[in-house]
C-alpha cells in the first residue's frame, strides 16, 4: 500500500490537483465583489494548498528512493509555503491591528 499511495503518478496527481485548486480558488477570489465568494474562493485555495503541502512534505518524509537534497528541498519548499503563503491569507488582513498611539496622530 505504500509504494501504491507515495508513487511518482500519485504525487504527481497531489500536486497538480493542488496547483488546480489554488489557481481556481485564486481566480474566484479575484473576480468576485461579494465577500461571501470572496470566502469560498480563498477556502478552494487553502484545500489546494493543503494537497499540495501534503503531497510535498509525503514526498520528502517517506520517499526513501529519491536523492537526500531532493527530499531536503521538498521539506524545505513546503514549510517555506506555509510560511509566505499560508492557508488563509484573508485571515491576517482581517485583523487589523492598529499601532497608533493615542494623543500623537499627526
């Protein structure tokens, strides 16, 4: 079962379906006005971002059969993903922190 599910044709899949899904995703955000579809362009793309995360770290833990800095770069891209991108990016602009303190705007 697992050299069936870790194969290159099923990580291959995982990724593209991943791409897919964030370009989707990233293109309902984009067109929409409503909020509301703004929410679920970004929830398609935070799945397709998760296939593709998975599939990468997958790849770099347990393939045993790939060279040792290919599986080091899929780690590392991986993690370097869920640092810039992150899974849901509206959620940071959400917050909205305000720095400012009182008495000295200018």
């Amino acid at each position: 079962m697992k050299s069936m599910f870790l194969s290159n044709m099923m990580l291959g899949l995982a990724v593209g379906l991943g791409l897919v899904l964030m370009w989707i995703g990233s293109l309902i955000w984009g067109f929409s006005n409503d909020s509301d579809v703004k929410n679920i362009g970004m929830a398609i793309r935070s799945f397709g971002l998760l296939a593709l995360v998975g599939a990468m770290l997958m790849g770099g833990l347990v393939r045993e059969d790939m060279e040792k800095w290919v599986r080091v770069m899929l780690i590392f891209s991986g993690a370097l993903l869920l640092i810039f991108v992150g899974f849901w990016t509206g959620f940071w602009s959400a917050l909205t922190v305000s720095f400012s303190i009182p008495g000295l705007s200018g």
